[in-house]
C-alpha cells in the first residue's frame, strides 16, 4: 500500500473523534495503526540531566501542522545517525511530538470495472491508514543536547537537511548556556 502525499493530510483541518476509547460507545476507531518512531530519548540521558550539555538546538515548528510518524521517524533517523557516528555517547536527543491522531482514508478504485467496488461517500469514514501528531506554531519537534562548537555546527547542518522531510515551515534555535 503506498503513501498519500503529506500535503493530503499535513494542513488539513483534524477531526476530533479520531480516537480509541476504552467505552465502546465513545470509540470511534477500531484499530489503532502501530507506532513507527521507534525511540523518543536517545543518547546521554543522565549525562543530560546532571547538567553536562552546554548547547541546546531546537527544532521549532513554525505554523501549527499534523506531522505524520513516518516523517518523524524519518528525521529522527537522520539527525540521529549524524550524532551517533561523530559524537557517540556525548548528546542528548528527543522527540518533543507523540503522533496521537489516527489518520483515515476512503479509498476510490479507479479504471474498468472499479465502480462495482466503490460505496462512494455513503460510507465515507475511512480506514485507519496511519498517525499523527499536531504541532501548534512555536512548538518544539526535536530537543538536541551537545558540548563544543564542532557539534553544534554538525547538528545544526544535520537539521538543515531534515527540514525537507517535514511538511512545515521550521526554525531552529540555538541556546548556549555559560
């Protein structure tokens, strides 16, 4: 099954009741897609919490959008494979987003003898395709932690080439703490 393009679904207005619900009643999905991001918290977390890091880089997303989790999982891998072969161990990195949103499609055959197939828009609710996460305007995506001018650069080099991957517009800020 391919992909729909992001734009089908990244600035689309997000239905409320997309959701699984313990109370049958309330749950409108029946199955919930698996989850693709695979770690949220990768490197040196105690060394992160004791303090170790002095430069802090931001990935901010800059107009509120669902960005789905293949996407995230996507950049995560990318940012993630910069940091782990040239400063292994001495970073901190985070998934600020957790995709909670189930996309859905209604799927359309088209071409000789599709129509037979097709309920059209009477059963128009759709089938679980895959998740989301919104990601409201200044909200932060990815969370890097590291030490040195060296690693600042590469890491913000390796947002630089990730923001392709996204379907928003995003800014990437940079903090260095005395």
């Amino acid at each position: 099954m391919a992909l729909r393009r992001a734009a089908a679904y990244s600035k689309r207005y997000a239905r409320p009741y997309t959701r699984r619900s313990s109370k049958k009643a309330k749950s409108y999905i029946k199955t919930v897609p698996s989850q693709k991001i695979s770690n949220f918290k990768m490197g040196d977390i105690n060394g992160f919490n004791s303090g170790k890091y002095k430069t802090i880089i931001r990935l901010v997303a800059g107009e509120n959008v669902q960005i789905r989790d293949n996407a995230i999982e996507a950049s995560r891998q990318s940012v993630h494979k910069v940091l782990d072969s040239n400063f292994t161990g001495n970073y901190y990195f985070e998934v600020k987003l957790y995709p909670h949103h189930i996309l859905r499609e209604n799927k359309t055959l088209t071409g000789a003898g599709a129509d037979r197939m097709q309920t059209g828009m009477a059963h128009s609710y759709g089938v679980t395709m895959g998740r989301a996460a919104f990601a409201k305007e200044g909200k932060e995506i990815f969370f890097i932690a590291v030490n040195g001018e060296k690693a600042r650069l590469m890491t913000v080099e390796a947002i630089r080439k990730i923001k392709a991957k996204l379907p928003c517009h995003s800014r990437t800020l940079v903090e260095i703490q005395k």
